[in-house]
C-alpha cells in the first residue's frame, strides 16, 4: 500500500510539473497583433443601393440554388 502510494504521488508531480511547464509557455509566447487598415466608407454611401448592385452580380443559377435552399429545398 505504501509503495502505491509512493507511485502515485510521483506521477501526481509528474503531471502537475508537465502542466504546469505546458502553461507557461502559452503564458510567455503572446498572440501575434494583425493590423489591418479601417475599411474607408464613402459619406454619401447607401448600404440598399450597395446590396442591390452586390446581388446583381449574382448569376441567376446561383440564385435560384441558393433561394431553393432557403426555401428548403436541399
């Protein structure tokens, strides 16, 4: 009983000390920053008249897939 002890608490110390080693390098490499430029919005733009000409784009075979589908039309 007194060895399955004794193993026991080493493998405790073992996971503890990998743990605890595998959370501070996550601690110490921080998250790299992404800059990306604000996207630049003209005053005067109208988001319905941008939507429309955006749906315009859309081949009809596309649409018509794509409202079957939220239709239900799998």
């Amino acid at each position: 009983m007194k060895s399955f002890i004794a193993v026991f608490a080493v493998a405790v110390s073992l996971f503890l000390g990998i743990c605890a080693e595998v959370r501070a390098q996550e601690i110490s490499n921080p998250e790299p920053t992404i800059s990306a430029p604000a996207p630049s919005i003209p005053p005067n733009a109208d988001p319905v008249t941008a939507t429309r000409a955006w749906l315009d784009t859309v081949p009809p075979d596309k649409k018509a897939k794509s409202d079957a589908y939220f239709e239900g039309g799998y």
